[in-house]
C-alpha cells in the first residue's frame, strides 16, 4: 500500500470515529458562537446529532431558556425540534418554523469526511405573526402560565426572513468550513509524514474558507446594521490618542448620512469633524483587553440616539456594529412625558381617580376626593371603601367589584352615595378596569369617580314633573305620544289606550301603526318620518281603529322636542278626534256637489228656454204672421203647406215641452214609477208611431227583430219614452234613404238588451264622452236641420238607471250609431 493510500486509509479509519469535540476547540467555538450570536440578535447553539447540546447556548430567549426548555416536555420538543431540523436535507442547511410554536430556526449539518458528528443551529426569532391559539396551546401542553408565555413570546426579536437567510447562510458555510480546517489539521498533525497531501488539503481548506469569507462579506456588505473596522492610533508616548477608520459597511451610509469615501482612511476627528474622538476611552478597552461592550449613546455631531457593539478583532483594532435608535430614544422620552401628563391629571382632574385591591382596601386615591368629600387623603389610603359608603349602597359597589375581578373586564355606570365629611351624602357614579402583576393575575383595579349629585336631584324633580305632566296628559282629550330619537314612540296617554282598547306593550315602537288605516298608512308614515329627519312640526289626518272596531279620523299634530341643554331628544304629538266634522265635511262636499249639479241642471234649462225654444216658436210666429198678413192672397197650397210646417213645429215644441217635464219631474222625484211585465214588441210598435211621419218624409226605412213573447220588467210610460227618443235621435241624426235597426235579445244576467242601430252621421270621441254630462255641450243639428237640446239622452239615461240597468253607444263619424240599453226581465233582478 502505498503511502498515499494509508494515509487515506488513516485518515478515513479516524474520520468513521471522530466527534466534533476532537476536532474543534471548544472555548474557542463557544467565543466565536456567543459574540456572532449577540452582533446579530440570535441565538445559536451546536448540538449532537441527537439534539442534545454540545456548545452552550447564546443568547437563548427567555422563552426558550426560563419557560419551554425548563419543563420535561418541551426540553424534549425543543431537542427533538432541533434534530429534525437537520435531518430535512442532506446537507446544507435549512431554514424551518420550529415545531413548539413556529419560531423561525435554521440548521445544518457539520459533516467531515461524509460522517455527520454535529448540528449548527440558529434562531429564535420572528419573521411574522405567531399562531395565538397555537402558542396558548402549547404553553397549556407543557404546564406554563398562560399570561407569562405571552409576555415571553413579544420579547423574541423579530427579523425578516431575507436578512435571517443572509445570517444563516455565511454563519453555516463559515461552522463546516471551520470545522473542516480543524479536522484537517489534526490529521495532518497524525499524517505529518505525507506533506503533499496535507498541502493539498490545506490549500482546498484555504480555497473553502476564501469562500466562506467571500460568503461573510456578502452578508457584511447586506447588514442594515451599519459596521466599521478600526485600528487605534497612538501619540509619541505610545499612548491611543485616536482611531483610523478602516473600513465600513453600505449601511454605514444608511445609518449616519455620511458617504463611506469621505471617511475611509480618516481619524474620527477628521470624520465627524470633532475636537474629541467619540468614546476613545471605550473603544480602547475593547482594541486593548480584547472584551466586548455594548451601549448606547446620544451621539451629539449627528443628534442622533445610537445602540453601538463594540468588539476585538484583533489586537490595537476594533469592530463596531451600530443602529439608529433615536425614534426609539424619543418614543421613550415621550413616554415619559406622557407619564409626567397623566401625573399632573390625576392630581388636578375634578373626578376622583382611585385604586384598590383585591381585599377592597384603598390603596391611591387622588386630591380630589379631598376637594369634593373634605376627608384627609391619609385617612383614607389604606382603609376599606365599605367605611365610606351608605349602607344601602354596599351591595351595589361588592357585585361591581367582583364583576371586575371575576370578567377580568373594563366595568361602568355604578352608582353609590359617599358621605362627605359634614356627614351628608353626596351620589358618585364609578367606572374600573382591573389590573395584573407580572404573573397576570389581578390585583386591584383602577377607578374614577364622578359627583353625580345634582344630576340626581336634577333627575328626581325631572320625575316629578314628568308624573305631573303625565296626571295632566290622562286627564285631557288630547290622544298623547312622545317618540325618542330612534323615531319609535315610548309614550302614550290614557285617552289613547281608552281610545284603541290596547296596552301599552301592544303600542310602544311601531305597534301603534297597527291600527292605523291600510289606505292612509303611506301617506301617514312618509308624513312622519319626513318631518323627522327634517326636526319639523307636522300636522297629517288619518283613520284609526277605535276601541268599538271602526275606523275614526284623527288630526296628529306633532312637535320636535328638545330638553333643557337645546339636544333634540325625539317628538311630542297630540291627536283630536275629528271624525265628526270629517262626516260633516263629507256631507258639505255632497251638498255642494248635488248644488252643483242643480246648478248645471239649471244652467240646461236656461240653454233650452232661451236657445232650443226660441228656434220653434220664432218659426210658429213666423207662419202665423204670413197667414195673418198675407191669407187672402195665398193658395190653398200654399196654406196647406204652412199647416204642415206649424204642425211639424208645433210636434217639435210639444216633445220638447214633454221631455222638459219628464226631466223636472225625475229631477224633483214626483215622477210615478210603476214596473211590471209588460211584452217588448208592443211597447216598442207602440213608441215609434209618433216618429214614423218624420222617418216617411226621409224615406227611412225602420225595421226590428224582437222576438215575440219577450218580456221586461219595467214602466211602460219610461220605457217608451227612452225608446221613442232614441229612434227620434236615430231619424234626426239619418240622411234620407237610410236604415233604422231596432233588436232585442236576452243576456245571461237576467236583462234585456235593446240596441237601436242606424245608418247615420255618427260621432266622433270625444262628443261620445260628453253624450250623458249634463253640463257639457253635445246637441247639435239633424241631418235636414232638426233642431237638438241634447236633453232627450239625459232622460233616457235617467231612465235606464232608474230600471237598474245600463246605457251605452258605439259610433264611428260616417258610419253610424248603435245605442243600446238594458232592461231587467224579472223583479228579482232589478
């Protein structure tokens, strides 16, 4: 075997037995762990494969050091944690929540000559928010106080995962490079004999840790810490009198606003433009002892609050690590200022601020209570409350202070009278919120108590006058409510409950609304909540369900109400009973209406008189005027002819004059009525021999089909008189040669329907509309000027509606009319 192959051999033989212990010195890794892990905020430790430690741990939080790894159970999870954060990956390392309660760890393995001997493990940090149900999980799982576990968990450090990675990747390759140098030096103090091997080993060693210190400058370089390198400088007496900046970091930048070139090479007097280096006196002890110090300062040529790591390199040269913490420096100090605030409240606010314990004993009290009460602060401090406060009230003030300790939650609106010192009694209101140890658990709790003295008297008169504003409210007739600002009524009188026959329960918020009219309940709420949202009076009439089951109308006049400060505080309304002059109102309106038409009626009149009879009678005088004058001189043709025209006048005068009396008599109510079965077609053959002349000198044809036998129950004086003025309507409206068509027929609803068609004129809409409106115009002349007063339709609709039945035209302009109406057939349907 030749002696490169032993030594390997050798080599591999030592490396399947080897421990980290052998190859690693352990004081020193444990200096190089704790300063790495207190310059970066986290914690390490190096472990066996097993979990178990190896190095001791640096700067462990109080969570994981004083509470989880302290109990059986979670010295065991947190070693299990720790092993099978390695055994993820091959090699490497990586980053994983640990399994307790999500911390953010990060591993690797040390692997020598492929045989894993060790775990580096980084961590205890926050990356984000903690699963609370989680954490309280957990902590229960262990045996931990629940209270103290939350406190411990808000101290861990928080970190972004991007600079965590950055940490865990140079410290890592920097452990197993480490490692491995310590490794190889050994074997080549065992192997000195093959130095070409140990050449090479060394060089790849050198080539590694070249790597790794190339790693450790990235993540020097990405730090948001800034950091600088210096060495001392020293007078002619060998003493350090300064110090030269080295070298900075990017952050150095960020941190202190001055550009890296124009200090790099400079002393700190040069640099920061002072007489006096800053804080040579500590940075000496560090570049000369080699011991770390941490502090921080107000670094006055950058009026800024600094936290500064001051740490040894090496000998005569120091390292820094600072961060900008002057927000924080002022939050602190603002702190205190607001203590200093609160201080000066406590002592001069005119409510009294009060602490007491969980025994009931007083244990602050401020000068208020002096002020308001005139008792000594010393003489109460220290004694139980129960002394001062009326005996009636004791009970009240014990179930307050137990809901305080038992719901752990903020308490209010108690109320209790104090005894002043003069020995009366003075109404106080108190609100507390309890408060912990550091163990969480309650202690006491914090009050303030306000003098509610006059507001109660206030209160009580209120009261008084409410009851005597109510007495005066029930005695009236006035309907009361008052609403509040949420628009819901929360009071009504006695008259109202005696009016609606309902309780109070069955009226309060919106149950008043029940008995209000479905057809004015719209109008009624769009009347109330507008003028609410507005805060204006309002005054609405609607129907209410009375006691009796019928509907009254009430006026609801309602009012905004405001209380003694001006603060709106909702709506007084008073209803009346109107129902009476509501009917009365009702009955006015019909009379006017029923004047109106009488007026209307009169009107129609007067048109007839002084139009409709003039027209006929001018052309009777006329007539009788030539016979008069001019007798002797004419034919007896020509007399004869003038027979006819006064005979033809006088007809038109004598329908006239007879339907003017048929519509006074309907109108005044002295017409008879008498219905009885009568046979259609006679009365009909009997009501058209009067028009049958005038249709012969048209040369109209009038026909008909009624069946024979077909009764209607009616008067047979009306009857005909609608159906002899609606063939004189159809003659009169009919150019000559035309046709009049009469039938009858039977409808399913016990009636009679008779239609009178022609072949006339015919109507247009809008004469249709208007045909039975009295007081509109629709007469007109008939085809050979056939005079018209438009009275005839109104009869016949006058006398239809007394049958109880129906009457209606269709009609198109040149193509004719059909009037129909209906007639009952028996008495039953009438």
């Amino acid at each position: 075997m030749n002696t490169e192959a032993a030594i390997n051999n050798s080599i591999s033989d030592f490396a399947n037995n080897i421990q980290f212990t052998d190859i690693i010195n352990l004081e020193e890794i444990q200096y190089l762990q704790d300063l790495f892990s207190e310059t970066f905020g986290v914690a390490s430790m190096i472990s066996h494969p097993d979990g178990k430690p190896i190095t001791k741990p640096s700067n462990f939080c109080r969570l994981c050091k004083d509470i989880i790894r302290t109990t059986e159970i979670g010295a065991f999870r947190c070693c299990k944690s720790d092993s099978e954060l390695c055994n993820y990956n091959a090699a490497g390392r990586v980053i994983k929540p640990c399994t307790c309660i999500g911390l953010l760890d990060a591993g690797a393995k040390i692997v020598v000559d492929g045989k894993y001997i060790a775990n580096w493990i980084i961590g205890q940090v926050r990356s984000g928010e903690i699963d609370s149900e989680r954490v309280i999980q957990f902590a229960d799982e262990i045996g931990a106080n629940r209270e103290e576990f939350i406190a411990a968990i808000n101290e861990v450090p928080i970190m972004s995962l991007d600079r965590f990675n950055k940490i865990s990747e140079m410290l890592f390759v920097f452990a197993n490079e480490l490692s491995k140098r310590a490794y190889n030096n050994l074997t080549l103090k065992t192997q000195i004999a093959e130095s070409e091997i140990a050449n090479k080993l060394l060089y790849e060693s050198k080539e590694k840790l070249k790597k790794s210190e190339e790693q450790f400058h990235n993540l020097y370089n990405n730090m948001i810490e800034g950091a600088v390198l210096h060495d001392l400088t020293y007078n002619h007496q060998g003493i350090p009198d300064d110090y030269i900046i080295r070298e900075t970091n990017p952050a150095f930048e960020l941190q202190l606003g001055i550009s890296r070139e124009s200090v790099i090479g400079k002393t700190s007097r040069e640099a920061y433009g002072v007489i006096d280096p800053p804080y040579l006196e500590i940075y000496k002890q560090v570049a000369l002892t080699g011991e770390p110090i941490i502090f921080e300062s107000f670094f006055v040529p950058l009026k800024k609050y600094f936290s500064i790591k001051a740490y040894c390199p090496s000998k005569g040269s120091f390292a820094t690590i600072f961060e900008d913490i002057t927000e924080r420096k002022n939050a602190d100090e603002a702190l205190k200022k607001s203590e200093e605030h609160y201080r000066l409240l406590v002592e001069n606010s005119y409510d009294i601020i009060y602490t007491l314990n969980t025994d009931g004993i007083l244990t602050f009290i401020s000068p208020a209570w002096t002020t308001l009460l005139g008792h000594p602060i010393s003489q109460v401090v220290g004694k139980s409350f129960q002394i001062f406060v009326h005996p009636d009230d004791i009970v009240v003030c014990m179930l307050f202070i137990q809901n305080l300790f038992s719901t752990g939650l903020r308490q209010e609106g108690v109320e209790y009278r104090i005894q002043h010192s003069d020995g009366t009694w003075h109404w106080h209101t108190s609100s507390g919120v309890p408060f912990k140890d550091e163990t969480g658990t309650i202690v006491g709790f914090y009050g303030i108590a306000k003098d509610i003295t006059e507001r109660k008297i206030a209160e009580i008169e209120l009261r008084e006058r409410e009851m005597q504003y109510h007495n005066l409210a029930d005695s009236g007739l006035a309907l009361i409510w008052t609403a509040g600002t949420d628009k819901l009524c929360n009071y009504f009188n006695e008259p109202w409950f005696k009016f609606t026959g309902r309780t109070l329960e069955q009226e309060i918020g919106n149950g008043w609304a029940e008995g209000v009219h479905p057809l004015d309940f719209d109008q009624c709420l769009q009347t109330y909540v507008t003028a609410f949202d507005r805060r204006e009076s309002f005054a609405m009439e609607y129907r209410l369900r009375h006691v009796s089951g019928e509907y009254r109308w009430l006026l609801d006049k309602g009012t905004p109400n405001y209380n003694v400060n001006g603060e709106f505080v909702g709506y007084i309304g008073h209803c009346f009973d109107i129902n009476e002059l509501k009917q009365a109102a009702a009955e006015i309106k019909l009379k006017n209406e029923e004047l109106h038409e009488l007026v209307a009626e009169k009107d129609k009149f007067f048109s007839i008189l002084a139009h409709d009879l003039r027209s006929p009678f001018n052309s009777f005088l006329g007539l009788t005027q030539i016979m008069a004058e001019e007798l002797p001189d004419l034919t007896m043709a020509e007399i004869q002819k003038i027979a006819v025209n006064m005979r033809s006048s006088a007809t038109n005068l004598f329908r006239l004059l007879e339907n003017l009396l048929h519509w006074s008599r309907i109108r005044q109510g002295s017409i008879a009525y008498s219905p009885e079965v009568l046979q259609l077609l006679p009365n009909v053959n009997e009501s058209i021999e009067m028009v049958l002349e005038s249709a012969r000198n048209k040369e109209i044809e009038i026909t008909y089909n009624i069946p024979f036998g077909l009764t209607v129950f009616a008067d047979s004086n009306i009857l005909q008189t609608v159906i002899r003025n609606l063939v004189s309507n159809a003659v009169k409206f009919t150019p000559k040669e035309g046709t009049i068509f009469i039938s009858a027929k039977n409808t399913d609803d016990n009636s009679v329907e008779i239609s009178i068609k022609d072949s006339g004129i015919g109507m247009s809409k809008s004469m249709i509309d208007n045909l039975f409106i009295i007081n509109e115009q629709t007469n007109r002349k008939g085809t050979d000027g056939e005079p018209s007063t438009g009275l005839g339709l109104l009869l016949c609709k006058e006398f239809v509606s007394k049958h109880g039945g129906n009457i209606w035209v269709e009609s198109e302009e040149g193509k004719g009319s059909t009037f129909y109406f209906t007639i009952p057939n028996d008495h039953d349907s009438q």
